[in-house]
C-alpha cells in the first residue's frame, strides 16, 4: 500500500508535492520520495522513513521545477530496510522516466524474466515498481521509435502495459521534456484521482490530498483509463484497456482511506457508518443489547462505525484507549516482535471506562489478531467485567495479492478457524464479524455504478482471475524483508545527496 502524487503547474511544486504527501502519510511510513523536473533534468530525494523525517530545508531547496511527483510507502514486496527501494524509481531511456507505483503486479517474476530475455532491460531491485517502469520504458520506446513523443503514442504504450502487466496498479509517471501520465489498472482496484486549481493539475491516491491543498477534486481516473498532462498544463485522457470494469479494493473503505476522502464517488466517512449499522443487526443476534453497558471504538478508523452502531442500539459511545499518534499503522510493520511490542506503546486504556462493565469494542477489521489480543487483555486489565468483541469487516481468511501486506495464511488468525476457534484465540467473551453480503451492500449502496468489489481477502474471489495457490506462494517468497540487520546490497539506485 502506498500513496502517490503528480503536479504539472506554472510554478515551484516541491512545497505542494510535500504538503500532499503529509496528506497520504496514513498510506505509508516505510519510505518517502520526490523527484521533480526542471529542463529536462531530474532532481529526487528519497529515503527510509516519514515525510517530515526524510525532508529537510536543503533537500526541498534541491528539488526545484514546475512538476514532479511523491510517494509514501508500505512496503509489499521487496526489502523493507533498503533505501534503494524507496520510489520513485528512473529509467534514463526513452526520454528519462521517473515513476510511483501503488499496487502489486502478481506477474512480476515473469515480466522480470521477460524483461531481461527478450527487452534487454535490467532490473536491479526486487521491486516490482521497477519492473512496471521498464515494462512502461520499453512499450514508449517501441511506440515512438526515435521519434517524437505525442499523447497518442504514450496512450498506445499505455495500452500494451495493459495487455502484459497484471494485478493492481495505479501509476504516475513523468517523461522527461514532455509532461506527466497516470494510469490505473483494468479493473481500478486500487485508487487515483485528479483535481485542479490555478495553473495547477494534480494527481493523487485519495481526494482528501486535492482539499488539504485548495485544490478543486475533478474527477476519478476510470479503470484502465490514461491521462497524459504536458507541460502547459493541458489534459490528454484515452481509455487504454479492452474490457476495464470498476472493482475498487473494499479494504480502502473499511481501513486503508482517510475518513474525509471521497473514492470512485464513495465517501470513506459515510461507507464506514454504514458498516456500523450493519454491524448492529448482527451484533443483537449474539449479544442482546441489555447485556452491554458501553460501546468503546479500537482507535481511529472504527469510530464511524462504532458511533453508529451505539447509537442504533441505544447504547452509550465512549472514549476507552488513548492512542499515541506517533506510532505506526501494526499490522503492517516488519516482524512480529516489533508488531507485538508496539501495541500498548500505540494504545492506553482509561480504566474509569471499563471497570466493572460489560464493553463492546469495535474494531474496522481483525488480521492477524495479535492486536485484538492484546487489546481485549488490555479491558480486562482495566476492570471490565465482560469484553465483546465486533468487527465492521468479515473474517480476513485468504491472503491479498494486489498491495497490502497480508500476504501468508499462517498469519491470518481466521485462515482455517471457526469464529468460536477465532474468539479463544483473542480472548473475548464474544466475538462477532460482519459478513461478507452486509459488507459489499453496505459500501456498493453509495454507488450504483460499482457492481463488486475485489474483497479477495474476505471471500478468497481474485477478480483479475488468475490467481492461483502457486502464485500466493511465489508471491510469499518476494514479500517484505523482516530482518532489520541485513546487509544492503542493492546500491545502485540514485544516490541522495549527504550535503
């Protein structure tokens, strides 16, 4: 999972790529990146860690141009540790293209071979940004053949990535002398938008990035769709896919999004109290509501659907953990010992809250179940008499392959159990989820023009349909590098200035 931005404008856009970044930092904390364009010539800094953290004054100072593109991310694939991996990533020929990639190409491995055998390219991280790069490199460079660049090329090239690559992707890219391209996969599983202000067009993940910069949200990137911007800020769009068809990934809307986003016409705000109300009729057919005193939300992405469901219940809604805004997202963080140390550091319990009470969390979702463990340990340890457990998503059973970090079944406390199996497991006195159907009805109502989702780590249905247990395997053996103290030995990215 990462968030991404491109700006074509009239003027210096370091600043503005900066601010947007810190707008989409809840969509990674791994790694941060900016390279802008001023005559031709590129200029990036990248590193480990937060935005604030990875930009100082000299960096922002040695980032000049009128457009340029960011990335904040989470790691999925590759080495989480490694700085050469952090995006964006530069290919020197056609052109010279800088790209930022959120998603997962599940046909990475044999797009890298195909790569070195047949387009004499060379990768030389285990990214699959980098392979999407040169896959997009060659296809602009077979397309123009030594000629000038047009939007009408760039949208052929754009339509022969389509027919290799496959998974999740939504890209910005800019080509050097000729403007900025975005494009999203066939089916717009993960999200990418475009607002506009004065002399400015910029392109982001989620639209909150367009409204914490006074710019005006214009619309959605359609699935498969390409939009090429050059560098006097006209806008080219084509739809470059043969069938594309609008399957946004479900997991945006129960976790990943910001609440005040809006995405593919959903607002993240609005779907998540829906989920609570859904989740309140399921919640009456375990626990009558007379047998709990309190609802308390697991902060932060869960207090829409909490509120909701204590409210259609008649329940009180309280505040019962304190969170410290300075600790990571846990289930995505590298290693299970940082995961497990991390969760009281992230999250305090305001015993007045629980003791002596019957209290009903609520959560967005259960994965690993490592948290919800320590949090239901947590309430008891505050005095409460009985702790019920309700989650606004469906059992994550089956592995995600298009950009989150959930990729081994061993890992998902419901792969395999039974909720009774799953509610020992934690530790709670109840345990009820959110089912599949109430899902998809409660977030597919905002917007008739979505017919599915892809809720593959729900319901196990890959939509791009060619998902296989062999590929969740390979796909395993490429995931994140957990050890922190392994040797970096792939050093041949461009280097960040030490000045």
């Amino acid at each position: 999972m990462c968030g991404i931005v491109g700006v074509v404008s009239h003027a210096p856009v370091n600043q503005l790529i900066y601010d947007a970044l810190l707008l989409l930092q809840h969509r990674g904390q791994d790694a941060a990146g900016i390279v802008t364009q001023q005559e031709r010539k590129f200029f990036m800094h990248k590193a480990k860690g937060m935005v604030r953290d990875v930009f100082r004054t000299r960096n922002m100072r040695s980032l000049p141009g009128n457009c340029g593109l960011g990335q904040v991310r989470y790691p999925t694939a590759g080495n989480a540790f490694s700085d050469a991996e952090a995006q964006p990533f530069y290919v020197n020929a056609p052109f010279g293209i800088v790209l930022v990639h959120n998603g997962n190409l599940t046909n990475a491995h044999a797009l890298k071979a195909e790569l070195f055998s047949a387009d004499h390219r060379h990768i030389n991280t285990e990214s699959d940004s980098e392979v999407l790069l040169n896959v997009l490199a060659h296809e602009i460079g077979e397309t123009t053949r030594g000629l000038p660049l047009t939007p009408h090329d760039v949208f052929e090239a754009v339509r022969k990535v389509h027919r290799r690559v496959r998974g999740s992707y939504a890209v910005i890219a800019m080509i050097a002398g000729h403007g900025v391209l975005a494009f999203r996969d066939p089916y717009g599983i993960r999200p990418l938008c475009m607002g506009v202000s004065d002399g400015t067009v910029m392109l982001a993940s989620e639209s909150v990035a367009m409204e914490g910069t006074n710019h005006k949200f214009e619309r959605n990137i359609q699935p498969g769709e390409a939009v090429f911007i050059d560098l006097q800020g006209r806008v080219h769009a084509q739809q470059c896919a043969d069938h594309p068809v609008l399957n946004p990934c479900i997991f945006e809307f129960v976790y990943l999004a910001r609440p005040d986003s809006v995405m593919d016409g959903i607002s993240v705000y609005q779907a998540r109290l829906n989920l609570g109300e859904s989740l309140a009729k399921r919640v009456i057919s375990t626990v009558p509501p007379n047998e709990i005193d309190v609802v308390i939300p697991i902060p932060e992405s869960s207090r829409p659907s909490a509120a909701q469901l204590a409210q259609l219940l008649g329940l009180p809604y309280r505040e019962g953990f304190v969170k410290n805004r300075y600790v990571g997202r846990t289930f995505i963080m590298p290693g299970q010992s940082v995961r497990k140390k991390s969760v009281r550091q992230k999250l305090n319990a305001i015993a007045s809250e629980f003791k002596g009470r019957n209290v009903l969390l609520v959560d967005d979702s259960i994965v690993r179940g490592t948290t919800s463990r320590e949090i239901v340990q947590m309430a008891r340890d505050a005095g409460a008499n009985k702790v019920y457990m309700a989650s606004a998503a469906p059992p994550v059973r089956y592995p995600n392959v298009y950009g989150i970090d959930m990729p081994t079944p061993q890992e998902l406390v419901a792969h395999n159990r039974t909720v009774e199996q799953i509610r020992q497991i934690i530790g709670c006195d109840a345990l009820i989820y959110q089912d599949v159907d109430g899902m998809k009805k409660a977030i597919g109502s905002l917007n008739a023009n979505i017919k599915d989702f892809d809720a593959s780590c729900f319901d196990g249905v890959y939509v791009t349909g060619d998902i296989t247990l062999e590929d969740i395997v390979r796909l395993n053996s490429n995931r994140v590098n957990g050890d922190e103290n392994q040797e970096d030995t792939s050093r041949l990215a461009l280097p960040n200035h030490e000045d």
